[in-house]
C-alpha cells in the first residue's frame, strides 16, 4: 500500500507515530478492516516496562492495541504507581485498562496485593484504575502440591469473587497446563472450572497453554459454556512448541474464533512469554495477524 496516496492525513499521522516504533514495521500498516479491539497482556514487555513505563505504553499503543491488561500490582502500586496516576498514563494513550493478573498470595504471605493478603484493596485500587476483571495468574508449585489444595481453592476463588462482585467488578483464573495434569486421578480444573460459583468465577483461557497440554479449547467451551469471556491468544511454534507470534504458529485460531460465542468472549489479549525476535517487532507481527483474522 501507498501510505501518502491511500490514508488520510490525519491517518498519515498516526502511520508516521507507528512507523518511529521501528521501521521494518511500517508496511502493517492499516492493510487489515478494523475488527474487535485487540488486547495486549504487558507481561510481554516486562523488560521494556522496567526502562521506562511511558515509552512502552507509547508504543503500544503506536502499533494499534487499545486495551491492555496488566500485572505485577503490589503495596497499593501499579508498576509503582497509584491508581490515579497510571489511570491518567494510559487515558493519555487511549488505552483501556480492561484487566489486572494477581496472585494467590497463599505461599507468600507477606504479599500484600493478593487473593489471600489484602484483597479488598488490591479490588478497589482495580476499581479506581477501570479494570473490568481481577484475574488470578498463576499458583506457585508451593501452592498445587495436591488435589487438596485446589480444593481449597474452591473456596478462595469464590471469596474473591464476592469481593470483586461488590465492588462491580468480575473475577477469574487464568490457567497454564499444570491444571490440566492429573492429581490423584483428578484434574485440578475440573475443581477450578467444575466447582466454583459460575457467576463469581469466570475463566481466561490461555490458548498456548491448552494446546501445550494437548486438549481442544472447543472442548472446554462445550463443557463450561459462557465461562470464558477472556482469552490469552498466543501462538505455539511449528517446530520446538515455544512461544511463537500470532499466526505464524500451530494453533488455528480462525477456527477456535469461530466458537466465540459458546465461550462467551468478551476481551482478548496477546502474550508472547518469550520472544525471538525484538519484543516490539513480536507484538506488532501478532497484531497485525489477529487483525487479518477479522474477528
């Protein structure tokens, strides 16, 4: 595409702000209809988050994303911010802040910012900044040692949903694999997904991770119906199974999609762990891959 002949002026502006991220980048530009708006979980840029927070969130957002789901919340702080500050950082980049990942908190207790130690604020700091969901991200290999703990996981999920709830605001678990890996002849999520409220726990499928556990996400959807409104999508290279970008791996993501509804998608958000490439090259090839897939 001819940028100067095609866009508009006011398109050329932001083709030029995207094209300073880096130059091989500029010929994504706005080749693909705008879909749904596309989500980046942060974690991917962790390392460029620590240089300088500002700057990352700039080009974030140059590349096209619009929502953003976050991570890392400790002592009342957002990447050693309050609410209010980090709320008005992003509404300068118009990125929505849809999502936060936090942790169990069960190993750690002196974690303040978890399920488990100080709950009610870390809701509230969510509230202030305009998450629409509190995720649980991750249990420790300290915290899953048996079928046990997950059930006690049952409770502590629900607990933490009925705080999100008041607060008007949405709880959910986001997997890896090791949920999908028998214990005691049991699969932990079939307590996660199986035995918790349903209107107090939703779940954010992490597509790589379902795949590296060699199930169907269809599957699930069949299974929980309308317990997925957030999806991790991230793509599994061909040859070693490590993080790839969007679209250039082994998950068929047009097909998984297709099934949106059943799952009862409402936000999805990009994540690459681990990239190959330069991190902002990664994530402006996914983009634009997840654009081209118009869902």
């Amino acid at each position: 595409m001819n940028v100067d002949e095609k866009i508009s002026r006011k398109s050329f502006i932001k083709a030029s702000a995207f094209a300073l991220v880096t130059p091989m980048l500029s010929r994504f530009d706005f080749e693909v209809q705008k879909t749904s708006n596309v989500g980046l979980q942060l974690y991917t840029l962790r390392d460029a988050i620590s240089k300088d927070l500002e700057g990352t969130l700039q080009k974030v957002a140059a590349i096209g994303y619009k929502e953003v789901e976050l991570f890392g919340y400790s002592e009342g702080k957002f990447f050693g911010k309050t609410a209010k500050e980090l709320k008005a950082l992003l509404a300068k980049y118009k990125l929505n802040p849809v999502s936060g990942h936090y942790g169990a908190g069960v190993q750690n207790s002196g974690y303040q910012g978890s399920l488990s130690n100080g709950w009610e604020k870390a809701v509230d700091d969510a509230a202030e900044l305009g998450h629409k969901y509190v995720v649980c991200a991750y249990l420790t290999p300290g915290e899953r040692k048996s079928i046990e703990d997950y059930k006690k996981y049952v409770d502590l999920f629900n607990k933490a949903g009925e705080v999100a709830k008041k607060a008007g605001l949405q709880f959910a678990y986001h997997n890896h694999d090791f949920e999908f890996q028998k214990l005691n002849d049991e699969l932990p999520y079939d307590y996660i997904a199986g035995k918790t409220d349903p209107a107090l726990v939703k779940l954010e499928l992490d597509l790589y991770w379902v795949a590296k556990a060699g199930l169907d996400p269809v599957d699930l959807f069949k299974q929980y119906p309308g317990r997925f409104p957030m999806w991790h999508v991230k793509d599994m290279d061909k040859g070693d199974q490590s993080f790839a970008e969007v679209g250039t791996g082994s998950i068929d993501f047009k097909r998984i999609f297709a099934q949106r509804k059943l799952a009862g998608l409402t936000n999805f958000f990009v994540e690459q762990d681990v990239s190959k490439r330069p991190v902002f090259d990664a994530i402006a090839t996914s983009f634009k891959n997840v654009k081209a897939l118009k869902v």
